[in-house]
C-alpha cells in the first residue's frame, strides 16, 4: 500500500506544479534544455503580417510569434489550459536562443549555413520549421564542426 501512497502524493505533486508554473520558469526550462524540445506547429498567416511557432513544453504550448508591421518584432503566449493565451514578456535574445537552439540542436552547422544561403531544400517539416526559423532570426552562422 506504501508505493501506492506514494505514487499518489508524486502524482499530486505535479499536477498541482503543473498548475502553478509560471511562463519566465517555463522559458528558463526550456532554455537548459539546449534545443532538446520538440516544435509542435508552425504557422504562417496569409495577412503576411505574422509568423507562430509553437513550442511544446512538459505542461503546455508556448507560442513565439514573429511580427512583421510593427516595431515589437517577437511576442510570447503560454497556453497551459489554465491560462489559455496568457501574454508573456519575453526578449528576442530568449527567442532566438530557444529556437536557434532547437535548429542546431538538429542540424549540422554546415546544412545551416546552407539554409541561411538558400542552398539548401527542405526533405521534410522539420526542415522546412528549421528554414523558417534561421530565416525569421536572421541569423549569420560561424561553423566549428
């Protein structure tokens, strides 16, 4: 009956963690990470105004939206079910370092040189999400591999 007990406080316990996360742990999480998170969507609007990426993370979705006709050039929102598109200040240093980081943590430094080239084809999305983000970042790669 011990190990029961205990899977039940352990289960309660992340619930109510899940519950209570904050957006600025659930960046600073994912920052750690190194890339090592998965990309859930991407989507482009046809207005051409804005481009959402969507990061999935342990107890939501945090979308990264890049905005082309105004001054403030990324947004966050965090949507955990609880707080379902809960703004979130983020700076384009954290943006660019999640999203970065999650293209070289797939990719070779010299397909990214490609990629930021033009050279390069996409095979298949994670390729293509990978294109858009170098392309969105503007990003200039110095390869050491």
């Amino acid at each position: 009956m011990k190990p029961f007990r205990h899977l039940l406080v352990g289960l309660f316990a992340q619930v109510y963690l899940a519950e209570n996360l904050e957006p600025t742990y659930v960046i600073s999480e994912l920052s750690v990470r190194n890339g090592n998170f998965d990309v859930c969507d991407i989507q482009a609007f046809s207005d051409g105004g804005k481009t959402s990426i969507c990061v999935a993370t342990d107890y939501g979705k945090l979308w990264l939206t890049k905005h082309y006709d105004t001054e403030q050039n990324w947004s966050a929102v965090y949507d955990d079910n609880k707080n379902p598109n809960g703004p979130v200040k983020i700076l384009y240093s954290d943006v660019k370092a999640l999203l970065l980081g999650w293209v070289e943590y797939r990719h070779s430094c010299a397909i990214i040189n490609d990629m930021q080239s033009g050279t390069s084809e996409a095979f298949s999305r994670e390729d293509l999400i990978a294109m858009t983000i170098v392309d969105l970042t503007h990003t200039s790669f110095v390869c050491e591999d």
